[in-house]
C-alpha cells in the first residue's frame, strides 16, 4: 500500500516570515493538494535568543493571506504532536540517550573565544574527524575521564554528532540529482546547545521521522546540511524521506534573500504589514492582490511547459511539477510582478478601487462627486496603474487641489515671455466658467481646440498642479466648476507673485 504524502512547512520564529519561506510553504501545500497528502506546519523554536513574541502571529496572517491551508500542526489538530519544538524537549533527549549509547555523539567543551582564535590561526579549519582529537572533547586523548566529568560538571559544552572519517554521502535529490559530499568536508554539528536545548540539524530530524514526513521540500542554501540529517537518519536505521531543494531567491544586488540582512531597495520582500514586528514595506501594502502573489509565488522557479505566465490557483495546482523546476537561482523582478498584478487588476470591478479611494480621500471631499462620477474617473484611470495603490497616484487631482507647481523650464521661460498675455487668457477661462457654473452650457472641446500648446499645458498646470493625467477634456467635465475656477484662481496668483506682473 502507497504512503501518504505527508510534507511539513518548518519556520523559525526569528522574525517576519519573507517571500523566500513563503515560496518554500507554498510548493510544500501544492504538492500535498496534488497527492491528496497532508500539509503541516510545524515551528521550530529552539533557538530562543533569536525567538520574537510575535513571528508566529506574522506566519499564520501570511499564510492566510496567500491562501496556504494547514490541515496538521501548529494551531491545528493532529495525532503527532505537539508542533512546536519547545514543547518537544524531553523526546530529542529521549533520542539523544540512544546515540550515546551507540557512542555515536561526544561533548565538545571549547569556549566560543576558543574556537574563533583556532579558527584564526587555522585556515579552512573544520570541526571533525580530522581535528576532533586535537582540541578539548570528550574525545580528545588529552582528557582523561576525570576531566571529562569535570568539565561536565562546572564547564558549559555542548554535544557534536561523530560524523565517519572520509565517508562519501549521496543526497538523492529530486530536481539536482545526486549530490555527493565527503565527510571530510563536513562539521560534526552540534545536536545540543550548551543551554540544553537541540539544534534544528537534530530536533528537525527527529520530527520529522516522528511526524512520518515523506518528502522534505525546502532552500537550496540547506543541501549542504542533509548529510548531517541522513547520518542522523541512518544512525538510527530509519527510512530517509525524499529531498526536494528549491534555487535560492536573489536580491537586487545578486545576494540571497535575507530577514536579518535587507538589501535597501524598494522591492519588497515581506507578503504584509505587521506594525509589531515594523513591517511596513510588503506585497500587500504596495497594492497586490493575494491571487496575483500567489501566481508570482508559483512561477519563483517553477516554468510550465507552455510558458505562460498567468494562472489561476487551480491552474497551478493541476501543472505544477518539481521537473519545471530550474536548477538556477531566481532573481526578483519586481517589474515582471508588478506586470502579472496589473493582469490580475484588469479582471477586477470598480468596487475595491471605490473602496480604496474613499478611505484615501476625506468625505467632505468625497461627498461632491456622485458615485457615478468616481466610477467614471476610476474607468479613465485605471488602465495606467499596476497596483491597485496607485489608482490614487493617478486621480489624486481630481479630488485635491495643488498645493504645488511642478513646472518644465521650456513652460517657465514661456510665462515670463507673456505674462500679460497669460494672465488674460487665465481671466478669460474665470469668466466662462462663472457664467456657466452648471457646465451646461460649456463647450469644453470648443475651448480646448483653441489653444496652443503652451497655454493648453499652462491649463493643466494650474488644475492637476503638474504635466500628467487623463485628457483635460474629462478634467474639467468631471471636476465641479466651481473648483476649477478657485484652482485656476489660485495659479494666476502664483503666477502675479512668482513673477512680479
């Protein structure tokens, strides 16, 4: 009979869960969905000096926010927990009797100083096989069993698994073939801290053979760390699970992506805000839709065969397959992003732009335009924006006036050669407008066919307050009169006073 699929999404609780963990959980829940298998989220806190109070409220909200269900674990029922790791002390140390009775772990009692002037004064120096009997363990023959349990009395240590001398590893992953490591190259990490507690290259392991995970889908940047895990596997004679490692995710500057060392750009790597842990710049935030991120999530490595580039959640679910993975590592592309929201934002109703303005813009200011007049200026707008945040960038005018001038060189040169000339014309537009206030009677295209260049810009100038947006002739239909009027007021004065006429 086949065994159920059952992978596991591990995070640390170090801090804000990043686009890289989520691309991780999220190939980890397409494949459960595809084999009917079991998604569980288990969270791996071991490490408590890195630990913040609030990371796993973070997961749980970006995970809801793509859409990543856990149907096992951490929140959720389940017959093999608990699923966090902090509760599961007593069971590493349970396993831990056992390797040591195998004489497979041994007590390494440096201190961190120690280590780092060795390391200093050794190249290319790696704690194993090879320099274990020279330094201060339990297995060193400078240390007789009287000082050995000295030092387990009043030194702080901690516990090395004892990888074998010059012993060829092979790691049987599914998408970088078979991957040979010789322990010679390899640490005897350490399974328990000096404060008692288990590293993750321990406690994962023996989670994950309690848990029956069956595929371990996870970074790249962890290949390096499964011979430790399979030597651990098989010192306990257990069935190795599959390994499946993902490309590594790449900054804008070429590095991995990292929660404790950002690179200071203004691509986002966070999926939301979360003001308790000073989250403010991510995905949601700056305006993407959580079906758009979730597309981008699937395509972080993933290349369908057909190569397309948009696809529905179910869409995914029915191609996705670990041979389209690429081998190399995927930079971010924010404009390649912001493209695939602006598809997911064609698809969307003027409901949620309405909903976004009106948060955005003060109701006495909301109130002078009817609902069918910011329907139409959301129909005239949209098609210029890629994130649905910036449906107030580009309509922001029509409901605040300028309370600056951006204005080109060529435009101010062109003031100053006819002020006078200008300030009739502004005056001109004033008197129109004050007979006509119901608009009417206002033949707006008649007005704007009239005027050169120049003073067409100027127009837009002293109502948008700089050279961008929709056609003026929606401008001024949609904007009341009388705001056009105070705004166009407002800019003769500016002009008078700017340029002494």
């Amino acid at each position: 009979m086949k065994k159920k699929i059952r992978v596991r999404f591990a995070p640390s609780p170090t801090g804000a869960l990043h686009i890289g963990g989520l691309r991780t959980a999220f190939f980890n829940y397409l494949f459960a969905i595809q084999n009917q298998g079991d998604f569980i989220l288990r969270i791996e806190d071991t490490d408590i000096r890195k630990n913040t109070k609030y990371s796993i409220e973070y997961i749980l909200k970006a995970l809801k926010w793509c859409k990543i269900k856990v149907n096992e674990g951490y929140n959720h029922r389940g017959e093999f927990g608990p699923y966090i790791q902090s509760k599961r002390i007593k069971i590493y140390k349970k396993y831990l009797k056992i390797l040591k009775k195998k004489k497979l772990i041994y007590y390494s009692f440096e201190s961190k100083d120690e280590l780092k002037k060795y390391k200093i004064n050794n190249k290319n120096f790696i704690y194993n096989s090879l320099t274990r009997y020279k330094l201060k363990n339990s297995l060193s023959k400078n240390n007789n069993k009287k000082t050995i349990n000295y030092y387990l009395k009043n030194k702080k240590y901690v516990i090395r698994i004892k990888t074998p001398k010059n012993k060829d590893i092979i790691i049987k992953d599914k998408i970088y073939g078979n991957i040979k490591i010789n322990t010679n190259n390899i640490d005897d990490k350490i399974l328990f801290r000096s404060n008692d507690t288990p590293t993750y290259h321990f406690a994962s392991v023996i989670d994950d053979y309690l848990m029956n995970i069956t595929h371990i889908i996870r970074g790249k940047e962890w290949i390096y760390s499964s011979p430790i895990h399979i030597l651990i596997y098989n010192n306990f004679k257990w069935k190795l699970p599959k390994f499946i490692h993902l490309p590594l995710l790449l900054n804008n500057k070429g590095g991995k992506i990292s929660k404790s060392k950002m690179v200071k750009n203004k691509i986002p790597i966070h999926p939301i805000n979360y003001n308790k842990l000073n989250i403010n710049n991510s995905y949601k935030s700056n305006g993407f839709l959580p079906n758009a991120f979730i597309n981008i999530l699937a395509l972080l490595g993933w290349t369908p065969k057909n190569n397309k580039e948009i696809y529905s959640f179910k869409e995914i679910i029915k191609l996705f397959n670990f041979k389209n993975i690429n081998k190399s590592d995927v930079h971010l592309n924010y404009n390649k992003f912001r493209w695939i929201n602006k598809k997911y934002l064609n698809k969307i109703s003027n409901k949620y732009y309405y909903k976004y303005l009106k948060k955005k813009i003060k109701s006495n200011i909301f109130n002078l335009y009817t609902k069918k007049k910011i329907n139409k200026i959301i129909n005239l707008t949209k098609n210029r924006i890629s994130l649905i945040n910036e449906i107030w960038d580009v309509s922001s005018y029509f409901f605040l006036n300028p309370k600056t001038y951006f204005i080109p060189t060529n435009i101010i040169s062109y003031i100053k050669d006819n002020k006078k000339k200008i300030i009739l014309l502004l005056n001109k537009f004033i008197i129109i407008l004050k007979k006509n206030k119901k608009k009417t009677d206002i033949n707006y295209n008649d007005i704007i066919k009239k005027l050169s260049i120049f003073n067409l810009k100027l127009l837009r100038i002293s109502i948008v307050g700089k050279l961008i947006g929709i056609d003026m002739y929606n401008i001024l239909s949609l904007i009341k009169t009388k705001i056009i009027i105070k705004r166009i007021i407002n800019f003769k004065n500016f002009i008078i006073s700017q340029y002494k006429i």
